[in-house]
C-alpha cells in the first residue's frame, strides 16, 4: 500500500505541477492550487466513506495474531525501536539526497531560477523540468515518510516524532504550511 501511495503522489505532483509550471502560475497562486488540491482529496476522502473510513480513516485488523513478533507485509511491530530505527533509515536517506542535490548542478540551476527565472531559461536552463523535478522530489519525500507515528497535528501544523518512545522524542520534524512568493 504504501509503495502505491507513493507512485500515485508522483502521479498526482505531475498532472498538478506541469500545468501550473507550463502555464507560469507561481507564487501565491501556485500555493493556492496546493491548498485546493488538498481540500478536494480531502472531500474526495469524505465522500468515499465505504472505501476510505471517511474522515476517521480505516482502522486495520492487527497482522500480529498468532504469538508474531512482527509482520513486514503490514508494516506491524511490537517494539516501538524498530520503527525508530526505519526513520532513523528514512532520515538518513533524506539528508544522503539533500547532498546529492546541494552538491549537484541542479541547486545552482535552482538558485537560478529563484532569483530570475526569465535570465535563467535564456541561458538554458529547462525551468520547467527543474520546477517539476522538485515539486516531485517534495512529493515523495513527504509521501514516503507520510506513515509516521504523529504526536500533534492540526491543518496549518503537522509534528512527527521519531522515537522509541512518546516520552523521548529523539528527533522530530516539524512541518508548516506557509505560501511561497517568488
């Protein structure tokens, strides 16, 4: 399940982000579309009540059943250290990429394009794809980690914790929604 949600993430960055990027809509627009977009799935979710669980979400049936310790099809365990060692592997992957891409040529094209985008597309830099290309990184990196044990949450504010333990919140990522403007 969840390497599907990934890849339909991937799909739905696409079809959202190429129109925006094609038609030049950045900014508060773009932030504007995002936030549409997430209201739709959110009635979309709501709306399908039978399939989703609505806006309570599906509460699945425990993989652990006979004396198992663990299910790696269900992503179930019965020590907590084991998810926290799985984000600890998420979090390191996260800063192995956000190296690759710092070092890469795909930053200066980036900073480029931040700071003039109509001087960065004469001297070829593809503005688009590069647009494209990060919006759909941010989308898998988000989607990839989205199953996370979350301590707080509400619309504008989400917290993850990566811990053994409730009590001993190692490390947490914190998340805000705040637009964007170029």
């Amino acid at each position: 399940g969840a390497l599907i949600g990934v890849v339909a993430t991937v799909v739905l960055a696409v079809i959202i982000g190429y129109p925006c990027f094609r038609f030049k809509i950045v900014g508060h627009y773009f932030a504007l579309v995002t936030l549409a977009l997430s209201e739709v799935v959110r009635l979309v979710i709501v709306a399908l009540r039978e399939q989703t669980g609505g806006s309570l979400g599906i509460t699945p049936k425990s993989a652990l059943g006979g004396g198992e310790s663990y299910s790696l099809m269900a992503l179930q365990f019965d020590s907590k250290l084991v998810w926290f060692y799985i984000m600890l592997a998420f979090w390191l992957m996260a800063l192995w990429v956000w190296h690759q891409v710092d070092r890469s040529m795909t930053r200066l094209a980036l900073q480029a394009i931040s700071d003039e985008e109509d001087a960065a597309a004469s001297v070829g830099i593809p503005v688009n794809r590069s647009k494209l290309q990060v919006t759909v990184l941010s989308a898998v990196s988000i989607s990839s980690t989205s199953h996370r044990r979350r301590c707080r949450g509400s619309v504008s504010r989400c917290k993850w914790c990566l811990a053994p333990s409730q009590e001993a919140c190692l490390f947490c990522l914190d998340l805000r929604l705040v637009p964007y403007s170029s």
